[in-house]
C-alpha cells in the first residue's frame, strides 16, 4: 500500500483513510457534503498525488501525441492544456488525461492512478515508430488541487504571480508559500481552480499553508460527487475500453479531421448505448449506484 507525501498530514488533520488505487486516501475529513459545499461557495483542497505524470519529450513528440490521443495537441501553443482520451485500436477509450505543453518539444501527461501501468506500456508500444521519449515522473510528483470560486484570492496571498492574468488552461511555474512549482488552471470540480505540480518534500509546507490560508481539506467522496455533478466523466464508470467517445457527451474532444490510433473503428461503430446527462429534482444529491469491476465508487 503506497502513501503521499501528505498521508501524515490527513492523519492529523482526521481523514478517514481508504485504499485507492493502492494508495492510502482520505476518503473525507468531516462529511462529504461539507466538503463539496466548501468548494461550490468557497475553496477547498485535494491531495491527488496518486495521479500518474508522464513527461513526453522529443522532436517527434507532437506527431506522437496526435497519434496517441484524440484532441488536437497541435492547437496547444507552450503554457497551454487540454482535455483528451487516450483511444484504442477498437475505438473504445484507454483512458481520459489531461495534457500541458512544457516547451516546444515537451508535454506532461496527466493520468488516472489506477491506470498509470497500463497507460505507460500502451504509450511506450505506440511511441516505437517516433523520435520521443518517455519518462514516468509519478513517483516524483505531488499534485494538489485547489478549487471553487475563491481559489484564486486564496492563492494570491501565497504566490508571487498575478494570478488574475492567468486564463483557464493555463499552465506556468511559480512559487506557492516559498517553494517551487508549476501552476496550471485546472481542475475537475467544475469550479475556477487550480492544480499545483509540486516536488514530494514540498507538498505538505504548501498543503497545510493552503489550509491555513482558509482552503478545506477535502477527500474523494467530494471528489466524486463534485465531477458527477458538473458532469465529468470518471473512468470505469463512464469510461471504459469499450466506450465510443462519440456515443457521449464528450464527443467534442474527438477531432475528426486528424489521424489517430482507431479513428476508422471509432467513426464505424454504431452506437448502440449513449451516454446522458440527467438533472435531478428536489436537491437530491446524485451518487453512484454501482461500480465496474475494480473500481471504486470515488474519484482518481
């Protein structure tokens, strides 16, 4: 069972420990209902360490990630992001990521954690026929995310940009209470936030300062119920191998006009099932009612 460089720190701050992914998570700290108004009218913050990076570098690494993923990398001008899918040969969907431009020929990819090995070998196969390089960088990177309406005056106080020439998808480095890190304005709340790329040794000075500055520690049942709600996808729920991007409602992220692994599949498979939106009545909470096989029934 592996744990984040903040598993003390949810220790003492009273997080309810699960196993996720085969890390140690907090599940929540007081309720998860609690924790998801906090990032609805305030800011809360997660510990999404066990997430994969991937560092992809090279002079072929843009024709690479055109062929890897289904969004249009090549629209990513440096210090951009973007939502993707990594597809398959069927059509169906390896996993869902986010990928930031580093530099000219340097991108990090951003995994699920349960997926991290699989993702790698499937990448490291696919990357044969390209001048790239492939670097896991999980190990060594820490991620937070801070999220909901006051993300960014909270983070001001602790950083030495000005964080409101910073756009949505931007990705730029900073410093964050003292130490280094690399900023990016995403999330997956469905709220204004944003993802600290941090060293292990620097995660806890900047989570508990984060706290300290008025952010809500905050687990992944309000993980869950934040992405459900502002309808994100979670892969093994509503992602899966066998899913056809296109029969759902993120078929915007596909990009018809290029070339990638299992576009013809992808474009020739009737949809059979797809994938809705629901919006419930009466301020009903909505919740997963079950699970695929090895996964969990919260965020990551």
């Amino acid at each position: 069972m592996k744990k984040t460089p903040l598993y003390e720190a949810h220790l003492r701050l009273g997080g309810r420990m699960v196993d996720f992914a085969g890390y140690l998570l907090p599940l929540q700290y007081t309720s998860i209902v609690e924790e998801h108004l906090a990032v609805r009218r305030a800011a809360g913050v997660f510990d999404v360490s066990h997430m994969g990076e991937f560092l992809v570098r090279g002079e072929e690494a843009l024709a690479f990630l055109q062929w890897a993923t289904v969004n249009d990398a090549g629209k990513l001008k440096v210090g951009r992001a973007q939502y993707s899918m990594l597809p398959n040969e069927r059509g169906g969907v390896v996993d869902d990521i986010y990928l930031y431009r580093l530099g000219e020929e340097e991108y990090l990819m951003v995994v699920n954690a349960a997926n991290i090995a699989k993702d790698l070998a499937h990448l490291q196969a696919l990357a044969k026929g390209f001048r790239v390089e492939l670097e896991d960088a999980s190990e060594r990177t820490a991620l937070l995310a801070l999220q909901g309406p006051k993300a960014a005056s909270l983070l001001q106080g602790l950083t030495n940009l000005d964080l409101s020439q910073k756009r949505k998808n931007d990705v730029f480095p900073a410093r964050v209470a003292g130490r280094p890190a690399r900023l990016a304005r995403t999330g997956y709340t469905g709220e204004d936030g944003f993802e600290l790329f941090l060293a292990p040794e620097d995660a806890e000075p900047v989570f508990l300062a984060l706290v300290e500055a008025g952010a809500k520690p905050a687990g992944l049942g309000a993980r869950d119920s934040l992405r459900l709600e502002a309808g994100f996808p979670l892969y093994g729920h509503e992602l899966t191998e066998e899913t056809n991007p296109l029969c759902t409602p993120w078929a915007w992220v596909v990009k018809k006009e290029k070339a990638f692994l299992g576009k013809e599949a992808m474009l020739t498979r009737a949809c059979r099932e797809r994938l809705v939106g629901l919006v419930l009545e009466g301020g009903i909470p909505g919740r997963a009612t079950g699970c695929s096989p090895g996964a969990a029934p919260w965020a990551g």
